[in-house]
C-alpha cells in the first residue's frame, strides 16, 4: 500500500465526496503531517512551527464548526505504531462530526473559515482524510 500525504483533495476524491445520498452524520479522520517551519502562502515572514501555524487553524476551526453543528471529537499526537508498517508515521491526529458532508462543504466553503485554512495550509506537508460513516448513525454499537 502505497501513502501519500495531501493538503486538498485531487478532482475524483472531490467528485465522491459531492455526490448526494449521505444526508447522515460523517466523522473525518484526520491523520497530519506537519512542515518543520510554516510556509505561508502569501510570502509572509513566520517564526511559526508547522504544528504552531496548525495550532492557530484547530482553535479556529472548532467556532467554524459549531456553526454548522459539527464538533471537534477528539485529537492525540501520534505515540507510535502498535501494527503494520509505515515509512513514516503522522504526528497528530484529529476526529471531527459533521451533520452531514453537505455541513461540511457549507463550512468549508464559508470565507470565514477560508481565512483560518492559510494557518491549515501554512502548517501542513500533508493528511489523510478518512470519511467514516456508521451504518447506524451511531457512535459506538453494541
């Protein structure tokens, strides 16, 4: 199996992931990678972290998904690999709930949280973003 870390999602992942019929509350797993320094579009001049430009993105982005009914769920730094194998290994991870991947686009497309993402962007060499859909709609079954 081949990993490659990205920061937006290619046109096929992006198709996918408009298409209608998951009007059901999605959970994104996210697996971060961080730069060793922020790289920031626009040219502008940081002392910043990688994890320190993310930093200022995951503050932000628990407002951002509040509005539209989300929740940050849970996020860890990545301790070590307990199975498989991997040339490298993440350093943070992050769950977040959406209502439904309509909420998210709604968030994500919003120029309030395009204005957090350069922090996202800054920070980031690269994630995977896993969709996780429970087939009950609930958190843990029994």
């Amino acid at each position: 199996m081949e990993v490659i870390n990205k920061v937006v999602p290619n046109a096929e992942q992006m198709k996918g992931f408009l298409e209608s019929g998951n009007n059901k509350p999605i959970y994104m797993l996210n697996l971060l990678k961080f730069k060793d320094k922020a790289e920031y579009a626009d040219g502008r001049a940081s002392e910043l972290s990688g994890a320190e430009a993310y930093g200022i993105y995951a503050q932000e982005v628990v407002g951002h998904l509040a509005k539209v009914g989300g929740a940050a769920m849970f996020s860890a730094q990545v301790e070590r690999l307990m199975l498989g194998e991997v040339e490298e290994l993440w350093d943070t991870t992050a769950i977040a709930m959406y209502p439904s991947r309509k909420a998210m686009l709604e968030m994500i497309s919003s120029p309030d949280y395009q204005a957090s993402a350069v922090h996202r962007e800054a920070g980031l060499a690269g994630q995977l973003n896993i969709e996780l859909v429970s087939p009950t709609g609930e958190w843990f079954t029994q």
